[in-house]
DNA sequence: CTGCGTTGCTAAGAATAGCACGCAAAAAAA
DNA sequence: TTTTTTTGCGTGCTATTCTTAGCAACGCAG
C-alpha cells in the first residue's frame, strides 16, 4: 500500500503550527490516573463523546492529530485548560492565543462593537469594493 | 468612545462545544475575494499547505471539521487573526480564548491592508448598516 | 473452584479530512 | 472569431480519525 504513483515532489514538509508528537498521550494518561478515573468513567464523564477504547489509543500516542473536539470534552473532565491541550497537541503556540501586537491603528473605529452580522456584512462589501483590484 | 451595548445576543445552546454549522464556508470567501484572490493565488500564499481543491470544498461548506492547521495557514494568508477562524469552525467558544480576561473583539479582518479611502467607505457603509436596522 | 464484574487494550471497520488530477466555463490574448 | 490561460469545482483516492465489538487479565463473592 501507500503506493505512490509517482510523487517527483520534494516531500515538502507542511511547516506545522508546532508539535510536540507524542508527549499528549502520557499527558492524558497522566491526567487520568491523577484524578483516579477509569478509561469507562471519562467515557461517562464525557457523556460518550469519547468512548474508552479510544481514549486508550490516545494515551498510547497511537493518534497523532485528536480533533478539538475531544480535547474539549478531555479538559472538561481533567479540569486543566482548553489551550493546555490544544498546545500539547501542536494547534496552537506556546502564546498564540493572545499576540495583540499587530493590527492597531485602522481598527480605530467601531469596530470593537460589531455584531456578528455586521462585520459579515462590512467584508462582503469590501469584497465587492475590491473585486477588480489585486492589492499592490 | 461610545459603548454600544445593545448587541443582540444570539442565544446558545449549552449542549455542544458550539454551534455555527457552515458559516465558515462562506466567511472563508468572502475572506479571499477580499483580498482579491483566487483559490490558487491562496493555495500559492500557503505554500501549497491547502490545495485549491480542497479549499473550495472548505467555501462550500462540504467540510464539517477542517483541521486546525489548514485554518492557521488560511489565517496567515487571510490576515484574520487564527483564534476568529477556530471560532467560526465551532472549535473555541465566543470567548474561550482567553483566559486572562484581555477582550480582543476582533473583526479585525483584512483592516490590516485597508487604504484610506477603503476605510472611509467601510465606515460610510457601517453607518448606513446601523442607521436602518433595528437591534434584529 | 466457578461465575460476575471491571480493568486496559486491540482488531476491524465506518466515516471523513485532504490532495492530485482533470474538466467546463469564463476571461484574456491572439 | 479562435486559441490560450485562468477560474472554480467535481472525481477518485489515500491517510487518519473515531467507533463498535471483543479479548485477556485481574479481583471478589459464593
């Protein structure tokens, strides 16, 4: 299997956002056992959204990339932070979630109160606004 | 700087992490045709990270769960910040993170590139947006 | 000892993310 | 016009996530 059928590409490598491959799983394992939990309880604490066997082949870094989703159940259960994994798990930097360094001045005006709605409404019109200009 | 506080809050239900389903397709659209580009002007910015395939699968909404790492190439290239598209794609609740309590509303989409005179229609059409419409 | 339940774990499969390839239509060039 | 390029999009296909069953080992009553 894995059979290319030709790939003269130099394998370039995705540049990921950052991560450390397999030290989640022990991260999980460890965080089970600290709070005294079976793989079956975290299934149950989770209402279901991880089921057990799954669970295990997380511990033992078996899955490389686990959807958000079951980060978020994981955390909810151990009670460390959402990012805490997230970050773990290589979806986000070591201080991404809070950069505020760029983007200053233009945003000068309303825009701190727009509304879900206006600001899908303000970028379609600055589509329509640009649609004929490549910036630059 | 006056406060608007008289945002209509769509209310949410607590049952899942969250809940807009495919909104993300068509504000990763409008994300590119603002910035006046095509799907392979985009796969190109990423550095062939997404394909211009797969990136019109994601504006077409038939993607449910794009990954992480796609959603932080197109964040790049859009120059959205990547916490808005982890949000839009259900992975982060509205204020989830940040913990320290620092309120970044961004909406703070392609304003980084904005000419004067952009700015000046876009803040033309907001007024206009919020002068006819009553709070939904 | 023989059930009976729970533990972690695995095998096999279903479901889906993501990509290479290619096509029809629009746009641009000739 | 015709030809060429570029556009978005559909079609297989592979790799990976995640699920459903199930297994072997352990402890504890009876």
């Amino acid at each position: 299997m894995a059979r290319r059928s030709s790939r003269p590409r130099p394998a370039r490598e995705p540049s990921e956002v950052v991560g450390p491959p397999n030290e989640l799983g022990g991260l999980l394992a460890d965080l089970r056992v600290a709070k005294g939990l079976s793989l079956r309880q975290v299934e149950e604490a989770t209402d279901k959204a991880v089921s057990n066997a799954y669970l295990s082949q997380l511990e033992k870094g078996k899955i490389q990339k686990p959807s958000p989703h079951v980060l978020h159940s994981l955390a909810a259960v151990y009670v460390v932070p959402y990012e805490a994994l997230m970050e773990k798990a290589g979806y986000l930097l070591p201080s991404e979630g809070n950069a505020g360094g760029r983007r200053r001045r233009l945003a000068a005006f309303a825009i701190d109160d727009l509304t879900a709605e206006e600001e899908e409404e303000l970028l379609k019109y600055l589509a329509f606004l640009r649609s004929g200009k490549p910036s630059s």
